[in-house]
C-alpha cells in the first residue's frame, strides 16, 4: 500500500465491501469521528435531486469563487479521473494529496468494511478539512436519507427535482423517491427546492424537522423580461440577467435554485448583475450539453434518464439546424432505456450504439434490438466507445452534428477520443 497509486488505491477500495451500493450510514458514522472534520459553520451546502446537481454546484462554485472564497466542492461520478471529484476552486485535486487522504482512511477504519464510495466521501472530507476551505459544496451521491455525504449537518439542504431513476435502490413511485431524497432535511435546517412540482413527501418531511422550506415559483423565481431576466428571492432581486441562448428549463431552475441557496445562507455573498453577467457569459461545465469543434460539431451530455433527455432536446432545438445529427449512445441496464429513446426517436438520423467498459452496461445488441423493435432502421452496432468515436468521425461529414449521451460512462471516453484526435 505504501507505493501505491491513485488507481491502486481506487481498485483496493472495490474490494472492501462486496456490494458496489450498500445504502445505510453505520459504517460512515463509526469512521467518522475519527476524523475530526469541520464543514464551514455558515456556508454548506448539500445537494441532492435527481437532475442538475452538478449544474447547481457548478454555478454556486463561480459565483462564491467570484465572492473572494475558498470553495471546496466534493462531486461524483467523475469523467475521466477520479481527482475531479474533489476540487478546491474547481481545480482537481492532486494525486499526492489524494493518497494521503486514502491512507488516513485506511489506517482509521478499522476494518470496517466501506463501500468505494464511503471511502471517497470520508476521504474528500478530510481533504476539505485539511485545506481550511471557507465554503463546502457536497453532492449527494444517491439519493439521500442513507447517502454517505448525509452525515455533515448543512447550512442548507438544496433538492434540485424528483424523478425517476435509481427505483430499485430508491423505491418505484415519486413519493418513495422523494422520501428518499428529502432525508437530507435537518432539523430547524432551511431547504431549498428547486422544480414547479413538489412532492408532498418533501412538504411533510420539512415540516416535521421545523426547516424553513423554500420552493421554486412560490418563494423565489426566475422570469423573462423579453431582452433580459430578473431573479426575485426573498428578500433580494437581480435584474438585467443575460441567460445563454442555449439553455432550456433545467439550466434556469438550477441558476433560481443555486441564487436563493445564497440568499438563505448569507445574502452579502448574492451576486451583482455584472458580476452574474460575467459569469453566465463563461459558464460551462464538462459533459453538459459540451459542444467541441472537431471536424463535426460535437456535443456531449451525460443525460441518462427521460426528463434529462427532454431537457436536452430543448436545448438542441435552440442551436442551428444540422444536415445530419448522429447520436453514439449507450446506457446502464438499471436505466429507463424505452423512455429515453422515445424523446430522440424523430430526431437521429443515425444511431451508433456501443456498450461501455462495464458489465452495468447495456449490450450492443441489447441496443440495437430496442431501437429497431422502436422501428428505427439506421442503426449502427459497435463493439466499444473508441470504435463508436472512429466510425462516426469516418462516416459523419462537417456539416453532419454528434450527439454523444447515455452515460458517464460514454462521455468520458469520448473527451477523451476528442482530446487525442
């Protein structure tokens, strides 16, 4: 263990608990004194919801950086390396710091056999404890009442939305889910929601732990001008909001969401409009609706569920028209594969289907067959994402547009693919 990596590591602690997901919070919270970590008192926040998660910390990361502050932001999945999830002003974090973490883990556990992601979790909140970060931003892993990240005590629990995905960790209906996801609820904590539709679950659930709860279109919101936008919260406004053209419904939820998780934290740190302005100009994040010239457009989106799908389509819809639109797709088995592909159904022109470097992972063939039982002829069967990636660049002309989607799990690759080509 002395010598070893970081992948080294990673392999290791697969090994320490035989289930990949083991939802409950015994083992974290024996571990967990033994690390003596401290989340900033005012400025926590943690995040959970079945969409957007990683757009909402993305834009509270800009604006509170903007700020002066110090953010330390702990996300999953990651990419390509695993240093992403652990960022302290969005710069990964380096392998030699990484190692360490996980050997303090190691050396305190005591046996108890964590999951790789209770090891990732206790490992990244002893990172942001040992470099004294002012603000933390923790995304819920899954779902959220038995989630390893939901032993901090936020400042202020943020829910971007509930929707399927996950049902059979996270139960079938709705309310099952979002009694699942409002757990991060804490006593006399604020919550804030961040979707038109509410589940009661969520309602009763704040109620009885006495946290103030704040929800979209009732308590704060975000509404078109004609030429610009103007965020309203509690107490506080932001006008003359330029949003990017290419947004869709999604991306304005999680900017109203991520401004009243300001404002209920510390309203001082809100942003001005320029300074909104300046950021939203810039604003980008890595497998959200990515676009990369290469010799085709290319766009890359780790949406992996229907209404992430549906958010997607909106947002190819505002760009330009392409000649061609081809789609390298692949999904885990545990996703919703029919209602996913009913929203592109009249859209592909070509699909290129692969099947990722995981037994997760939908087969090849597994794809194919349901495209065309969907009666869609074009469809195109390669044995890998590299294969995918090369066949579309051989057969796509520059005028043609590349929809990479599905997975994590594809996009990553395909950054990748990108980058060396």
């Amino acid at each position: 263990m002395q010598n070893w990596g970081v992948q080294e590591w990673l392999n290791w602690q697969e090994s320490t608990n035989p289930n990949e997901i083991d939802l409950s919070l015994d083992r974290v919270r024996v571990v967990l004194p033994k690390l003596h970590i401290q989340p900033p008192a005012n400025i926590t926040f943690l995040v959970a919801g079945t969409n957007g998660k990683g757009t909402t910390i993305a834009l509270l990361e800009d604006i509170l950086i903007k700020k002066g502050l110090k953010v330390g932001s702990y996300t999953s999945p990651h990419l390509i390396d695993y240093n992403e999830r652990i960022r302290i002003n969005k710069q990964p974090i380096d392998d030699l710091k990484l190692i360490e973490s996980f050997r303090f883990i190691e050396s305190i556990r005591n046996g108890i056999p964590l999951t790789y992601f209770e090891f990732g979790t206790l490992a990244a909140f002893s990172i942001l404890t040992d470099l004294d970060c002012d603000v933390w931003l923790i995304e819920v892993g899954l779902g959220g009442r038995l989630d390893a990240t939901n032993v901090i005590d936020p400042s202020v629990s943020i829910i971007t939305n509930i929707d399927f995905d996950h049902q059979q960790w996270l139960g079938d209906t709705l309310d099952e889910i979002a009694r699942e996801k409002g757990g991060i609820i804490k006593t006399n904590t604020p919550c804030v929601y961040g979707d038109i539709s509410i589940q009661k679950s969520i309602q009763e659930i704040a109620h009885c732990m006495d946290s103030d709860l704040y929800t979209l279109d009732r308590d704060f919101s975000l509404f078109d001008n004609g030429s610009d936008f103007t965020w309203k919260g509690k107490n506080n406004h932001i006008d003359s909001i330029q949003i990017p053209p290419h947004w869709a419904a999604g991306e304005f939820h999680n900017l109203a969401l991520a401004l009243m998780s300001i404002e209920v934290v510390d309203d001082g740190l809100l942003p001005t409009s320029k300074q909104l302005n300046e950021i939203l100009k810039f604003f980008s994040l890595d497998g959200r609706f990515q676009i990369i010239q290469n010799t085709q457009t290319w766009i890359l989106d780790v949406a992996h569920n229907p209404k992430a799908a549906k958010n997607l389509k909106k947002r190819l819809d505002n760009l330009k028209p392409a000649m061609r639109d081809f789609m390298i797709f692949s999904m885990m088995k545990d996703k919703d594969l029919n209602g996913f592909i009913e929203v592109f159904i009249d859209v592909i022109s070509e699909w290129v289907v692969c099947k990722m470097n995981t037994e997760r992972s939908f087969s090849s063939r597994q794809l194919e067959k349901k495209l065309i039982d969907f009666g869609v002829a074009n469809v195109t069967v390669t044995s890998g994402p590299r294969e995918a990636f090369d066949y579309v660049s051989s057969n796509a002309s520059n005028q043609d547009r590349v929809l990479v989607t599905g997975s994590f799990g594809i996009v990553g690759p395909a950054i990748k693919w990108i980058e060396s080509n």
